[in-house]
C-alpha cells in the first residue's frame, strides 16, 4: 500500500504505543510494550513446578537449574577432566537424576517428607516425580506445598553434597529433615496468610 507523504496540513505529528498488532494508542504500558519486544517461546510444561507465588526464590533457582541439568554435577565435572562421585552415598556416577532421586540418602530424605502428600507419586525418577508434580491441581494446597518441599528438598540436598564435597560434617537423613521441614515452615508463616485466606491452612 502506498503511503501519502507527510502533509502539514493533516496536522501534527503525534506519539502512539504499539499494543499489539494494528493496535495503537496514545497511553504506555509496560506490559504491552514488553510483549512487542520479548521473543516468545511456547510455555514449558515444568514451568509451574519451578516458579509459583509461594516459592522461595533461591529454591526455585536451584531448582530451575535442576530442571535444565545446569547443575555440575559428576557427570559434567566429567567434561572438565574432573572426577566426581556420590558424595551422598558414594555411587561412582553422580547425574542429576542420581541426586533426585536415585540415591538412597536423597531419597529416603524426600520420600520421609512428601510420601504423604505425594503418595504414588513418591519415586526415585526425576522425571516421574516431575510429571506427578505437573498433572496435580495446580491451585490445590497440597500440590503447592509437595512443590515448596521438593524445591527445599533439592535446595538443601545440593548445598549438603557442597559441604560434603569440602569436608564438611557428616548430616544424618533425620537432621536434614528436620532443616528441610523448618525451611518450609518459615516460608508459610512469612505468607502471612490470614486464617480464612484459601491457603489458610497450609501450615
Ligand atoms: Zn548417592
């Protein structure tokens, strides 16, 4: 379509925003704006077991990092010339999925703590226990609370096999429970969820 060039007799020049395709107007909004710019890519099906809004955030970048194998895990370390076993259990090969949950020590950590909440769902396979936590209720409490365990559980199962790694003392299943449980705990009373809120209960 040819354009008409400009004409001082149309009027002046004026500002519009891109809110969407042939969609402008005079007002801003970051959100529309970002859209037009950000470069979008179909939703990943683990999205919502690594970022929901009673997340802690450095769980679910672990998590996250988990998610994606970004961890340097044995298997990576591997690339770099280094060796790097089970620190947890000694198993020679440590891979993501050996972490979560594979390995006795982690496992008997997360199946004491989710097997009530999780039931069948409770596995030594990561992408099991993924794709449990993907077809739960996402609005349940007790989808929201098997996900703020699981990403405490990988958070704190990760940074034990780091102390480990630099000799650090030895933690029983049962003391990391404990800390895992108490992590979890904190983070639902900063919630400030008032009592007849619809997460009310989740404590
Ligand atoms: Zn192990």
């Amino acid at each position: 379509m040819a354009l008409a060039p400009p004409n001082p007799e149309s009027g002046t020049d004026i500002f519009l925003w891109k809110h969407g395709e042939d969609d402008y107007q005079a007002t801003f909004s970051a959100s529309k704006t970002w859209d037009q710019l950000r470069v979008k890519k179909p939703k990943v099906a683990w999205s919502r077991v690594v970022w929901f809004s009673q997340g802690v955030p450095r769980f679910s970048f672990i998590t996250w990092l988990t998610v994606k194998n970004r961890l340097s895990t044995g298997d990576r370390m591997r690339q770099r010339g280094l060796v790097q076993g089970c620190v947890l259990c000694g198993e020679r090969d440590e891979t993501k999925d050996h972490l979560f949950f594979a390995c006795p020590y982690s496992y008997t950590v997360w199946e004491g703590l989710a097997s009530r909440l999780m039931g069948r769902g409770i596995n030594l396979d990561w992408h099991w226990t993924i794709n449990c936590l993907q077809r739960l209720g996402e609005k349940r409490m007790d989808t929201i609370l098997a996900k703020m365990l699981l990403q405490s559980v990988i958070y704190h199962l990760w940074r034990k096999r780091n102390a480990r790694r630099h000799h650090q003392t030895w933690t029983t299943t049962d003391q990391l429970r404990r800390v895992i449980d108490k992590a979890v705990r904190n983070k639902i009373v900063s919630l400030r969820y008032k009592f007849d809120h619809k997460y009310g209960g989740l404590l």
